[in-house]
C-alpha cells in the first residue's frame, strides 16, 4: 500500500464518518468500510457511494438513517446507494454513477443518472461523487452484504397485498390503516414495504399505525427495486416474509409500489410464484376510471381486488360511480382502521385457508 | 377481602381470601371503569376472565361472585361497568355505541399495565351483558378463548336475518362481518346457560312476531334454540361440531345471584381452569 493510498483510505474514513448517511443505508456497518474506490464504472445497484453535494436541487433533503430529513447544504458529504428509480411523478433514472456528477434520484438515498423528469419537477440534487465505499477486501461495499439472510417463504403467514393506480393513489395510508386495524384486533402485524424505492416515509407510516414490524426491501439488500430481476424481487419479498414469521406475526401486510402498470408491479403480479405470495389484495385509486381500468388490467392475471381503498373513498360521487362499475365496494382508510372492518378483510382473504383448516 | 365501590368507600369485608378486589376508574368519557379481581398468587398464563354485567349494571356483584374461586385458580377477573349515562344499548355492541371498541381498549391498558398478560380472554356475560359477550366474541372471536352467556333476552343468531337478529343485512355491515369470523367463533369453547325457571315471557324481554318466531318467547328457550343454531351452522358450512354446551341451572329464575348459586360460576370458570 503506497502513501497516496493510504491518504486517500483515510480521509474517506473520516469524511465517511462524518457523512449524512441516507435511510437506505440503515442497515449498514460503519466499521465495515476500509477505503474508497473511484472505479465508478463498476458501480451496481446498492454499492455505497460516498458523495459531497454540489448544487440543491428537487431534493433538498435527505432522509436519514435515524429517521428524520436532514437539511442539505451544498459541500455536505453523504454516503447512499447506487441505484435507479422510477416515480411518475418525479424521477427515472438508473443505477449509474458519472464521475463528474450523479443524481440524487430519491430522498431516501438513492444515487444514479436521471434520464426522464415530471415536468413539475426542478433538477435533481447533484452530488459529486468521491468513490466507492470498499471493504477489507478492497471490493465496493453493498446493501446486499447486508441484508438479511435470504429465507423462504414461511407457510401458514396471511398476506394481504396493497396495490393502486399509481404513485400517490393513497396505498400508503391505506396500508398503514390497515395495519393500524389489525394491531387493534389484537393481532401482531407485519407491514411491509414490498417494492419500491428507498425512503423511510413508508415505513414510519406503518410504525405510526402501530405495526409490530416494519421492513422493506432495503432489508433484503436493495435500494431500489426497479430494473431489478423478478426472481430477485420475490426473493426479497420472500425473506421480507420470513423475517415477519420470525418475528412471530399473525399477518403481513404488504405495500407494492407504483401502479399495476409500472414493468416490475406488473411483472410480480403476473408470474404465479410471486401472485401466490398473497391472500388476497385492496386496490387504491383516486377515482372511478382508475378503478375500472385497475380492475382490468389485473383480470387477466387472475387477481381481483377484494375491495377498492384509497384516495377514491373521499371522493363519494367517484366512489359511487366506482362501486356500481366495478362490484367492488370501496373501503375508506377510517374503516380499516377500524377491527372489525380490518378483520373483516383479512378473514374474507383467508376464508378459502381457514375452510381447509 | 374488601370491596372498594367507586367513590372509594369499603363496602364490604370478607374473610381473609387469596385475592384483592379493587376499583379502576374510568380514562376519559369513553373509557370504562371496572373491578379487577387479583389473586395474590397468579397463575403464569392463567387466561383472565372478562365479566359484563346486565342491565342492573352489577359490575361489582359479578366480580364478587367470581372472585374466590378464580383467585384460587389463579386467575384474574374483570367486570367492567357500562355506565348508564354513557352506555345505554352496549348489549347491543356496535350501536348507538362500539362497547366493543371500548372493551379492547381496556384490555389494553390492563395489558400495558400489566394486570393481564397478552392474549385471549375468557369472555361471560349474564342477562344483557350475555348479549354483548357473545356478540363481541362473534365479531372478535381472535380475542376470546371461551365464552360462557347466561340468560341474554335475545341472540345474534347465525341466520340470514337481518343484523342484530342474524348475520344478514348490507354487504359490509356487522352481520357480514360477524358471519366471516363464524368459522373462528365456532371454533371457541361455547357454554350457554339459563336458569331453569326463566321459562315465561318477561316483559323487560324484547318481543315481537318475528323475533319471537325466531328464537322463541322465553330466555331459556331462545338459548336453547341459539345454541342449535351453532351446532346447524357448523353442519351446514361443513365445519367441525362446535365445543357448544347447553345448561339449565336448576331452581333458577332471572337472578345473577340465584344462577350463580346453581353452578353459574363453577361453569363459567370451573371448566375453563
């Protein structure tokens, strides 16, 4: 090891260090990092990436480990994870990082080059990128070291799916609802996170709602699921599973993330594998048409929503219109915070399992 | 041991018993109050006793009667008290108010403050708090382990009637509800009771044409026809026979005291040790 190495692995420990550390990182072990790597052209998804902030852009926070946003200021350092996101309403991008700037994609720490924006969007955050953070081994560390321990799925646990129209269709609050609902039966609730991309809001939103345990997909090692394989995907789910069975829940509760149209929503819920995960789902959509063309769109795969949920149910002309066009009744957050509703949902998921009990 | 009523005055003394009785008051206006029956020596995993009185509101009396022998099994009782000028209709459980929402939330105080452990309750009721227990333990049978109702006026059966004589009624109302959880209902141990002499029309019973038709015209034999309705469920839904008992307490009318005195809470707590 020569002295420019050595210089160069000790100041990224200590500007490591010192760093605002993304959520995406959570699970990460600080003492785990050894030096820096500038080979960029080597980054994959879930490499950490130490970066100082250049310019403020759309993301003027970053959400830290500890669970609460951190003002960015330019010149701070920060450590995320290489990957790629897709938010219609705000970013896609992929998991590459350009030496002479990468793209804050997400607030939960996500790092990567933007190739599309929603008009309403400003710029990205632009974050300068000083290396890859490297292990004793001198290999770029990744989320997946890690992640929890890959585990099959546990029989006997009731999942019930949240999926919608799009992003911000209200799956959030209504699985955190749901969950909330459960908890208050009594039961011992998983929520999970199933796909998506790193940020803590999902997350505290389930703790908010009271459940036991909450986990997403950076527990299985990825900061962000999208272009991600589907059997790497379902992998997650699976050990995001066990981890709940573990845990000792009654029932996992399970957020999927975009709409039923986005590649890796409707990749997952057209293989059987992945669809067999699920007891049953609740579909959130902010109106009538929306409805009907979800319910649509997951026909073919054999999935029918035991209930419409969402942003629709405060809405009660779209819902009405809804509930006649689809069959299906509309669940409001309010109800499925409620026990009996919430137990009402989960027995009408399982009712065919609790026959052959 | 010693009763406290409400306002903290000693209303009675005992002799020395494994046990102390005590009153909680109530947590804001829609909390309930109710007497907590605490054996000096706990079980480790003894399954409490919930205990709703009927529409004399005789909490305490309930809590009373079960207090020897639960305190000698170990196990705690808790009898809360649906005040009147905030409970009017709790035997009715959802409706005008959630006395069942309000239920779950005083088990779990007495759970995070540990008078309980986590877990199922045994669940009785006499009279209109027959009628509360068994319709919380239909709509939340995931919080009971058993169930013991004594002489309710009337059933929630599992029939097509409409909701609260029978399951049926909107799609997503409380009867649907209630009939998704049936199959766990029926899963729980099941003792209904009556005393053998509350055999007549009452007038303080709800009766008309149709609900008389229903369930018949006398406490005993609406719980004599209740408890085949769970066992004609089961059959008709392909489940396993329910663990569904039927005793007439002999000598019995309509009194708490007189039906406890005729093995009421040797049945309650008895089999359920």
């Amino acid at each position: 090891m020569d002295a420019s190495t050595t210089l160069t692995a000790s100041f990224a420990l200590s500007l490591a260090d010192a760093a605002k550390w993304a959520f995406t990182t959570r699970r990460v072990d600080h003492a785990a990092v050894h030096g820096l790597s500038v080979a960029f052209d080597t980054a994959r998804t879930g490499d950490l990436v130490l970066g100082r902030v250049e310019r403020i852009g759309s993301h003027k926070n970053i959400q830290l480990v500890c669970g609460r946003p951190s003002a960015l200021y330019p010149g701070d350092a920060v450590v995320l994870a290489c990957g790629a996101r897709y938010a219609a309403d705000q970013f896609e991008g992929v998991a590459e990082i350009d030496p002479d700037g990468a793209d804050m994609l997400a607030g939960g720490g996500v790092l990567g080059r933007l190739r599309e924006k929603n008009g309403r969007m400003a710029a990205p955050t632009r974050i300068i990128p000083l290396g890859l953070l490297t292990g004793a081994d001198g290999r770029a560390l990744n989320l997946d070291r890690f992640a929890l321990p890959r585990a099959l799925r546990p029989r006997g646990l009731p999942v019930i799916g949240l999926i919608g129209a799009g992003m911000n269709s209200g799956k959030t609050d209504a699985a955190a609802s749901l969950a909330h609902g459960l908890m208050r039966a009594g039961l011992r609730v998983a929520a999970i996170k199933g796909t998506g991309t790193g940020a803590f809001g999902d997350v505290n939103a389930y703790a908010d709602a009271g459940a036991h345990v909450t986990l997403d997909f950076t527990d299985a090692g990825m900061a962000s699921t999208y272009r991600e394989p589907l059997p790497r995907v379902v992998a997650g789910l699976d050990t995001l599973l066990a981890e709940a069975a573990a845990r000792d829940c009654d029932v996992a509760v399970v957020e999927i993330a975009d709409g039923v149209l986005q590649r890796e929503t409707a990749a997952l819920l057209a293989d059987p594998t992945a669809r067999s995960a699920f007891d049953g789902f609740l579909y959130a959509c902010p109106d009538a048409l929306s409805a009907v063309g979800g319910v649509a769109a997951l026909a073919p795969h054999g999935v029918r929503p035991q209930a419409l949920t969402g942003l629709i149910s405060r809405a009660p002309l779209a819902l009405t219109e809804a509930e006649a066009a689809t069959g299906l009744r509309v669940i409001s957050r309010e109800a499925l915070r409620d026990p009996a509703a919430a137990m009402a949902v989960l027995r009408a998921a399982t009712a065919p399992l609790a026959a052959a009990a | 041991m010693t009763l406290i009523r409400p306002e903290g005055r000693p209303a009675e003394s005992a002799a020395a018993e494994p046990c102390a009785i005590a009153w909680r008051a109530p947590t804001g206006r829609e909390g309930l109050g109710c007497w907590i029956v605490q054996p000096k020596t706990p079980r480790p995993g003894a399954t409490p006793l919930l205990a709703i009185h009927g529409i004399n509101r005789g909490a305490d009396g309930l809590a009373g009667a079960f207090a020897a022998q639960a305190a000698a099994e170990g196990r705690t009782v808790i009898a809360p008290l649906f005040a009147e000028e905030n409970w009017r209709g709790y035997q009715r459980l959802v409706a005008p108010r959630r006395a069942d929402l309000a239920l779950m939330a005083l088990l779990e105080d007495l759970r995070l403050s540990g008078v309980i452990g986590a877990g199922r309750v045994d669940l009785f009721g006499y009279s209109g708090g027959a009628q509360c227990a068994h319709r919380f333990a239909m709509l939340h049978p995931q919080q009971v382990r058993r169930l013991s109702a004594c002489a309710a006026g009337w059933w929630t059966f599992p029939d097509a009637a409409a909701f609260p004589y029978g399951h049926g009624g909107a799609a997503d109302g409380w009867g649907a509800r209630m009939a998704a959880a049936l199959p766990e209902f029926l899963r729980l141990d099941i003792a209904v009771s009556v005393g053998g002499d509350d055999d007549r029309p009452d007038p303080a019973m709800r009766s008309a044409p149709a609900i008389d038709a229903q369930q018949g015209r006398s406490r005993l034999e609406r719980a004599r026809r209740w408890t085949g309705a769970l066992i004609a469920a089961a059959a008709t839904r392909g489940l396993p026979a329910p663990k569904v008992s039927f005793t007439v307490l002999p000598g019995a009318g309509h009194d708490f005291t007189a039906c406890a005195r005729a093995g009421l809470v040797g049945l309650t707590l008895g089999r359920f040790a």
